[in-house]
C-alpha cells in the first residue's frame, strides 16, 4: 500500500511539474466582464432598438387585446346583461384570451430566439476583440469577471474591451 501511495505521489508531482515551472515565470493577466462589455457596445445598443421596433406592433396589439378583456371582465361583472348576452361575452372573451395567449408564445418564443442568435454572434465577436487585445498587451492570461473571486481594479480591462469591440464592430 505505501508502495501504491509513493508511487501516485510521485505522478503527480510529474504532473504539477510544468504548473510550478510556468507559475514561477512572471505572468501577465487581465480581467475583463465580458456581460458588460458586450451590453454597453455601441452594436448591442443599436441591435436592441432594432428588435424593440420589430416586436413593437406586436406588443401593440397584445395589448389591445388585453384591454379587450379587461372590457369584457368589465361588462360580465356589470351584471346588466341577458343570459345569452352574458354567454356570448363569455364565448368572446374564451377565443380573445386563447389568440392572446398564442400572439404571446409566438412573440416570446420569436423574441428569445432573435435574442439568442444575436448575442452569440456578439459574444463570438467579443472573444475575438479580446484575444486580439491580449495579444496586442502582451496578457499571458485573461479571464472573465463572473469566474473570478478577487482582482485587483488595475487587471480591469472591460473598458479596453468595450472601445476595441466599438472600433471593430460600429453601430451601422
């Protein structure tokens, strides 16, 4: 058994080897929030406005929808009307809230997957800006905001991040 345990010590100290070799050479770092940098280009910003406008007629009409049976709640609590009226209201508003229900699921289901394809696209274009700069810096290593514990604010490199992705990718 202490045969075994020497021998396991000894692979991995072949194995942490070239870690203690490259964590003794000076390494450069950075860190960057990528969240940010993507959400604050210029590119982003125009791409939502653009989404926003197309879904805006949409919305619209969901909403008039909405308001249509907000009425109809209305008028079928009045208590003012017949009972065919009633049951005719009511049939009325049964069709208004399942086309109101499909109008949402297509609109959000349409909506996300805009969304997604449009922030891969931006997310792919980022790693790219940020490779390029931590070539250009000489950055051994750069890693995201949301995976580290503690940094100091001068490895903080989401401002570089965000001017290079604008002057790579600008608002058309």
């Amino acid at each position: 058994m202490f045969r075994f345990l020497a021998i396991r010590a000894g692979l991995l100290c072949l194995a942490l080897a070239p870690l203690a070799t490259v964590a003794s050479a000076q390494l450069k770092g950075a860190v960057v929030n990528v969240q940010k940098a993507m959400l604050d280009s210029e590119e982003l910003k125009k791409v939502s406005a653009q989404i926003e406008a197309k879904y805006k007629p949409r919305q619209d009409e969901l909403q008039k929808m909405q308001a249509d049976l907000q009425s109809i709640q209305t008028q079928l609590s009045g208590g003012k009307l017949t009972p065919q009226a009633q049951a005719d209201l009511q049939l009325q508003g049964q069709r208004k809230q399942r086309d109101a229900q499909r109008i949402s699921d297509d609109l959000q289901q349409e909506f996300d997957r805009d969304r997604q394809d449009i922030l891969a696209k931006s997310a792919q274009k980022m790693q790219d800006v940020i490779k390029k700069l931590a070539e250009e810096k000489g950055y051994d290593l750069v890693v995201d905001v949301s995976q580290t514990l503690y940094f100091k604010p001068a490895f903080d490199v989401t401002a570089d991040a965000l001017a290079a992705y604008n002057k790579a990718y600008p608002a058309k």
